[in-house]
C-alpha cells in the first residue's frame, strides 16, 4: 500500500521513524494509578518483575511479518503498510512495497544510524539518529535503546531498578515504576502487569525530568514460541493529539538475533547526515 496523500522522500522516512521512536513530547494528565503497594504485597510484586525479566529473556529476539501503520493528529490521517523485520533490541528493517510488491523505500538501522533507499527518486540516504532527532527536534530520551520492549512488550528490567509500585485505578493490576538509562537517555517508565497472566498491558515513558513522552497499550495477544506477542500495539498521549497505531500480521517469532544494514545501489544519488 502506497500513501495516501503525496509525499517527500524526507517525510516518508520521518514517519517510518515514528514507528520506532514514539514521537514528541507530551502534556501532564491524571496519574492512572492510586496507592502505592508497600511490604509484602511490595516484595511480591518486585519479584514478578524479576521473573518477567527471566521469562522476556527467554523468547525469541526477532519479529518478521506485515505491519500497517496508520498515523494520526488533528490535522491529517495517513497510512502505510509493509513488511517489517525487527530484532531486539533495536535492530530493524522496513521495506514499503507497490501493489505489485515492488520495493518503493526501504529503511534499516538501530538506534544510533539508518540507511534508506527511495526507489522512485533513486536516492539513498545515511546517517546517524542523533542527526536525524536534532534536525526533526525529536527528543534525545527516545533515541534510546528500548524500542525492542515498546514494540515487543518485553521487559529487560530487574527489580533493582524499581522506585516504586502502585496498585491501578480501574484495577487492571499493578504499575510498576522503573529507572532506565542515564545521560540523555534518563528517565522512567511505568509498567502496568497482569500479576495473574504475567502480561505487560501497558506502558507510560517520561524523560529525566518526569515529562511524559507516550503512553503504549498492546492488545492482540498471541503465543509465540515461548512467549505472547501482541498483535496490536497504540501509541496515544502524543503531543498535537497524535495517535500512532501499529497492526500485525502473519508474525513468526524466531531466536536469532540479527542485524541490518543497506548498501548504497549502484546509480543512486547518496545523502549522508553525519
């Protein structure tokens, strides 16, 4: 499926971008959980991170199958399907095709560079996410490397990281507050866990100083291998009111860890970023 409205080789892969990156900064709302837990029902709960953590490390470490992106705010509405590979934790490659199934762009990297190829233009493009964030003012704490969690609804967390636990405000289970990453990258997040299924149901990301960036649910869930993927995954809380929603289809879940990377074609027009 091609665009739906016209496009610039530069906008198309911004909003690939976004299926990685989950976009700007967002406003404060209501806390979605109460009281915190403390004691033993804290001790309870700091271990079923533990153990998601154990589980999560034992599922396979590649997604392949077809996504459909549909991105929206209150100015416009666009959509786009493809065929995406990603492997934890943040390798990726997106190929967009005609309804012939003919590549038309095509976009691999990790969090720290891309390389791309628009078919049409004969371009290819390279560089490093850091550029790409500074000229699109994307903020640095979602040039992290937990892309592979959001998309996969995993956690590499141990309980040492946690700062605190509340119980959920329409009782769908527990929020568990974690630290992640340092410089740039600080911030927290916020888990809410099925005790019961040991299911990640959502997850709210802040940079350092608390903002929040997204909140993403997952719905869809089904077994892979050793693990459950979600089918679904929704990205609200956007700023501009932008929702980004990701669907997929005829996923396999596989062990290896792979990586990806794409060579200029002969002919093409290159534009390097540094």
């Amino acid at each position: 499926m091609l665009w739906r409205t016209n496009n610039s080789s530069p906008g198309i892969f911004r909003l690939l971008i976004l299926l990685f990156i989950f976009a700007t900064l967002a406003g404060c709302a209501r806390r979605p959980w109460t009281e915190r837990l403390e004691g033993d029902r804290y001790e309870e709960a700091s271990r079923l991170m533990d153990s998601l953590a154990a589980t999560h490390e034992a599922c396979g470490k590649t997604l392949d199958g077809d996504l459909a992106l549909v991105y929206t705010n209150a100015l416009e509405k666009k959509a786009l399907a493809g065929y995406l590979e990603f492997s934890m934790p943040t390798a990726y490659r997106f190929v967009v095709t005609n309804p012939f199934g003919q590549p038309v762009f095509v976009v691999a990297g990790d969090h720290a560079s891309f390389q791309a190829i628009h078919v049409p233009d004969r371009k290819y493009m390279a560089g490093s996410m850091r550029s790409f964030g500074l000229r699109y003012n994307l903020p640095a704490e979602i040039l992290s490397k937990s892309w592979g969690e959001w998309i996969m609804a995993r956690n590499t967390h141990s309980s040492q990281t946690i700062s605190a636990i509340h119980e959920d405000r329409q009782a769908r289970g527990i929020w568990i507050t974690y630290r992640h990453e340092t410089g740039e990258s600080a911030g927290q997040s916020h888990l809410l866990v099925d005790p019961e299924t040991e299911i990640i149901l959502a997850r709210i990301l802040e940079n350092g100083e608390g903002k929040k960036i997204a909140e993403v649910t997952y719905d869809g869930w089904q077994d892979q291998e050793k693990c459950r993927q979600p089918h679904e995954v929704n990205i609200t809380g956007l700023d501009y009111g932008t929702d980004i929603r990701l669907k997929f289809s005829d996923v396999q879940i596989t062990a290896e860890k792979k990586r990806f990377q794409l060579s200029a074609p002969p002919g093409y027009l290159k534009q390097f970023m540094p």
